[in-house]
C-alpha cells in the first residue's frame, strides 16, 4: 500500500510532498522558508521554483549528488523510500 507521500511524486507538488511528509502544511512552509526555497510571503523564490520544477526522482538525485560531488547518472533513485543509492 502506497503512503501519501506516493501521491505527490510529480513536478510542482514540493509542498504538498513536503506536507505530508511531514504531516503539516504550515510545518512544510516553514521548513521551505528556513531553507530559503519560499520567502516570509509565501511565495516560492527562484531556488523554490527550481526545485519545485523538480519531480520527486530529480530532487533526490540532486541532493545525492551534492552530497557526494558525483554525477547524477551515479545513482538510481528507489521511489518506496525516496532516496537515491550509488548504482
């Protein structure tokens, strides 16, 4: 059985993804605004809209990469727990 986060893979749903991980849309908020991705208005910055451009996979392939410094293609991406493993 899919958990709600399944429901909100695709691209521009980075708040509702976010939310229901979380479990709260105001928690969602303000985690985005502490990461810079949405200013003290509500509205996405440019970083946001990037990553909100974003469906699930690519956000979590990015992150890998920065954190290792290797290459996205480096990775494949596991849907079930929204993480991406060295291939």
């Amino acid at each position: 059985m899919p958990n709600a986060t399944q429901k909100f893979m695709g691209k521009h749903q980075l708040i509702d993804r976010l939310a229901a991980q979380v479990g709260s849309r105001d928690m969602a908020i303000d985690i985005l605004r502490k990461r810079g991705h949405m200013d003290s208005k509500g509205q996405l910055t440019a970083e946001g809209r990037a990553r909100d451009a974003m469906t699930a996979e690519e956000r979590a392939l990015d992150r890998a990469s920065k954190a290792t410094g290797a290459k996205p293609s480096a990775f494949k991406y596991n849907p079930k727990t929204n993480r991406a493993t060295r291939r």
